[in-house]
C-alpha cells in the first residue's frame, strides 16, 4: 500500500518541515514522494509549492509514498484534495469519487481501502472495515502527527501512538482538533440459521469470487503459498483472474513446507517460486523485519520471517502484489481451540468467540503481515476480508463449521467451499499447520539465536527458549522501537542499524 506522513497545524513551518521530514525516512519504503503543503481558504483548499509561501493562517503538510502514479491515488480541486489508497477498484480515483451518493461530502468506504480529504473543514481519514489498510496518529507540540507507520510517530519521539480502528473516520480541523467516528462494526452481524448447505456455499462463492475479480487488471501477482487449504486456494481463485500469477513459499530445509509446496503447486499446475530460510538468512534480516513489523512478541516475529522473505524476493522480481490467505482460520474455525470451545461451551459460544477474533485481526495479524509485505517494495492484498464476504462467513452456524471426531474437523464448510470453487480434494483437506512450524522459520529463528549470540550459544534448549524474547527485546530497543518490558540481560553482538533508524 501508499504510505502517508502528515503534519496538522500547531508548530513552525521550520519545525513542522523538520518533523515531516524525520516522519518520512521512515515511510520510504512505500515508494516515492509527492509531498503537499496546503493552507485553507474561506471556501476550500490552497496548495503551495513551497514553506515560504505559506501564510499566517494554519497549514498542514502531506505526503504520499507509492510506487504507483500519483494521479491513479489523488485528485486536487480548489475545494478539497482526496486520496484513495486501494488495490481493489479496476477504475480511477475519479471514478469512485463519482460513484459516491448523492452526499459528496462522503468518503468511499470499499474493501481494503484509506481514503483521505483535504478540505476547508480540516482533514479526514476513513479507514475501511476490514482493516488491511493500517493508520496511526498522535500529538505533539500541539500539532497532530498522522501516518500509516508507527514507526514514523516513533521517530519524532511519539511513544504513545493512536491507532484508527476499521470502519471509523479519524477528522483533525485545521487547529488540530481530534474527533472520531464510528461507520461500520462486525458486532452487527447476526448467525442465521437453518440455511440449506448448499445455499450457503453458493452464497459464499458468489461472494468470494467477487472479491477476486478485483485482480482482473492486475499484471502479475504472486500468492503466499504453504500448500494448504487457504493458500491453495487462494493461488486456484487469483490465477482465474490474474493472468500471471506465480506462487511464493519461503521456507527451511526439511520443514513440513518443504515436503508439500512443490506437489500442491503441480495439482494447481501453477509455477512455484521457493525462497531458502536458513538461520543466518533470519540472521541478517532479524533487525529488518523487527523494524518491519514494528513487533517484538516472538511468535509475530517467527510467523512474520516467512512472508518477509517471500515478499523480498517478490520484490526482487518484479512481482507488483503478494496475495495473502490469511481469514478462513478465524472467520471459519480453524484452530483446534476452537474445536475444545465448541465442544465444551457450546455452538453459540464458539460463534461469539469467532466474532470477537475477526473484530482484532486486523491488529493481531493483518497489520504486522502488511507491513512485513509492504516493506520490501510490494502490496499486500487479502480477499478474504472482503467485507461481504466476512459478514456471510460469521453469518453461518459454528456446526457448519465443525465435524467433532471427522477428519478434518474444522473449516468444514469451507473445504466444501474449496472443492465447490474446484480445488483438488486432497488440497481442500490439507491439514493445518501453523506458519511458523509449517515454514521451519520457529526453528530457525532460535538456531540463530544459538549460533550468534555469544551468551546463548551453550544454553540449554529449554534454556535457549526462554531467552528468545529477551534478545527480540534487546535488538528493539537498539533499532529505538519502544517496547513494554525491559531487557533482562546484557548482550554483546552487533546488529545492522544504521539504515533503519530515521535520522
């Protein structure tokens, strides 16, 4: 996706140019800039070519960072400046702006999409529902601070960094004012129950099939592929669309990966890209994709190494977009917690459960996956979000969803789903195995740690495991990423930090 770095009112134009430019070495990664310094007028907007031009009255300065036109993103008027940052739309930002109701106030709210306006009443952002688009703000000097990265509030010293939720519209006047907005939830989604099966499955196909007609103008794209149900067929539905689409798996040598991706990719008869993880691999890119990710909770980090790695070599080649089949475990049941839920609470606990791990995804899994991908050049994109898509899901009963005792015994509909769309059975009912294991980058990660840090290098393996963290922590806290709990030990090993830091 875009990158944006903004700066609201409040402080000099020599300190807020100062700050924006800090913010901004830490969003160059999304591509290149197109910076906009604007001053208000009784009846809209004003954009200037320079800080010396700039009147008494307030301002705000924002730029862009992408690697695609900038006219595809944003159109300036005398009365306001939008930006629709989207993967999905086959048409212009014009276009959408034209497609909006009668209230040319509104803002679109479509899938995977940040739109933001400029105008005579201020700024505003709306983030869409499904979260794949991430967006933080925070204050400082009596200016408000606003950017798609954390790490670009990090860098001029905002440790306590707000984050707008999915579906709501964040609004900052000119004088910096905050106020936020509410539009859409996922709690308003009710189960409905007593739907034929098969009505249900062709719903769900209408509706998946939708979202992946987004990748209709897409010239080549490349899916995240461990050869299970949700990345198979996620290759199967993006190929139908996306003329060139290749498969990307990065994993280690003798992993469970390793012994799946290639015959997964011959029964999609897609081409397979592999990518080697090896522990002086994670080494090396361990601060990047610490820094990436803006995460340091271990398990994020072995499960983010994967896609960082792919992603990199997407990159390399020229691949524009990274298909993720990240959703099907939460919007379906697929994690073997909530088989033990439904069996000892109930149907309708399993399908609370469910709504309640949707409603976060976006920040316990969406927002680190993006940024891992986004980081090395590439988009992210994540048809499973759809919003029509996730509301028919959580829709269904849980006992659609699970088959006690059968195998396999979750994602039951789904693999059905699967098998409808015309996925092979024996991909539609591949076991599931967690990234990080499935990958070998959990194993990795710690043989790292083991081979080159000198403190961990006799350690014991239940040893070993309980210093991981502690050494995540301590890189952290070199690259300046503020973390909740402290470093436990002193280490001595250098880690490359100069060209992450910004300034």
């Amino acid at each position: 996706m875009a990158g944006i770095a903004s700066v609201v009112g409040g402080i000099s134009s020599e300190n807020s140019l100062r700050i924006h430019n800090l913010m901004g070495k830490s969003a160059s990664h999304r591509g290149r800039e197109e910076r906009f310094i604007i001053t208000s007028t009784e009846t809209g907007i004003r954009v200037v070519s320079s800080a010396a031009e700039l009147p008494p009255n307030p301002y705000m300065i924002l730029s862009l960072f992408t690697h695609r036109k900038v006219e595809d993103l944003i159109d300036a008027q005398t009365e306001s400046l939008t930006m629709i940052d989207t993967t999905t739309p086959k048409t212009g930002i014009r276009d959408l702006l034209e497609s909006r109701t009668s209230d040319k106030d509104s803002l679109p709210c479509i899938f995977n999409s940040l739109a933001v306006v400029v105008n005579a009443k201020g700024l505003r952002v709306l983030r869409s529902i499904d979260g794949t688009r991430p967006f933080h703000y925070g204050k400082l000097d009596g200016s408000v601070l606003l950017a798609t990265d954390k790490k670009s509030l990090w860098a001029v010293g905002i440790s306590n960094v707000q984050s707008l939720d999915p579906g709501c519209e964040l609004r900052v006047s000119w004088m910096g004012t905050i106020t936020l907005e509410e539009n859409l939830s996922v709690d308003e989604i009710v189960v409905v129950r007593g739907v034929p099966q098969e009505q249900l499955i062709q719903s769900l196909k209408q509706t998946l099939l939708s979202s992946f007609s987004n990748l209709e103008d897409c010239a080549k794209c490349a899916v995240l592929f461990s050869g299970g149900v949700d990345s198979s067929l996620a290759g199967l539905l993006a190929s139908k669309r996306c003329s060139n689409t290749v498969l990307i798996s990065a994993y280690a040598k003798d992993s469970r990966d390793a012994s799946v991706v290639l015959h997964a990719a011959d029964l999609l008869a897609l081409d397979v890209i592999e990518v080697p993880i090896s522990d002086k691999i994670v080494w090396d890119l361990l601060p990047e994709v610490i820094y990436a990710t803006e995460c340091t909770r271990r398990m994020d980090i072995e499960i983010a190494l994967p896609f960082f790695i792919a992603a990199r070599e997407a990159g390399r080649q020229g691949i524009p977009l990274v298909v993720s089949g990240q959703g099907p475990d939460e919007l379906f049941a697929g994690y073997a917690k909530h088989v033990r839920l439904y069996e000892n609470k109930g149907e309708e606990a399993l399908e609370v459960q469910l709504r309640n791990e949707v409603s976060i995804t976006y920040k316990t899994n969406i927002e680190r996956d993006e940024r891992a991908i986004s980081f090395c050049g590439v988009d992210a994109w994540f048809p499973y979000f759809d919003h029509e898509f996730v509301k028919l899901a959580l829709s269904i009963p849980a006992n659609r969803k699970i088959a006690v005792g059968k195998t396999p015994e979750r994602k039951i509909i789904f693999r059905d789903l699967a098998t409808e769309l015309g996925l092979p059975m024996e991909l539609a009912h591949a076991p599931k195995k967690a990234t990080q294991y499935s990958s070998g980058a959990a194993r990795m990660l710690s043989i790292a740690i083991s081979e080159h840090v000198p403190e961990c290098r006799d350690l014991t393996r239940r040893q070993l495991d309980q210093r991981v963290q502690d050494v995540l922590n301590y890189i952290a806290k070199q690259l300046e990423i503020p973390i909740r709990n402290d470093v436990m030990h002193r280490y001595d090993f250098d880690v490359k930090l100069s060209s992450l830091i910004a300034g």
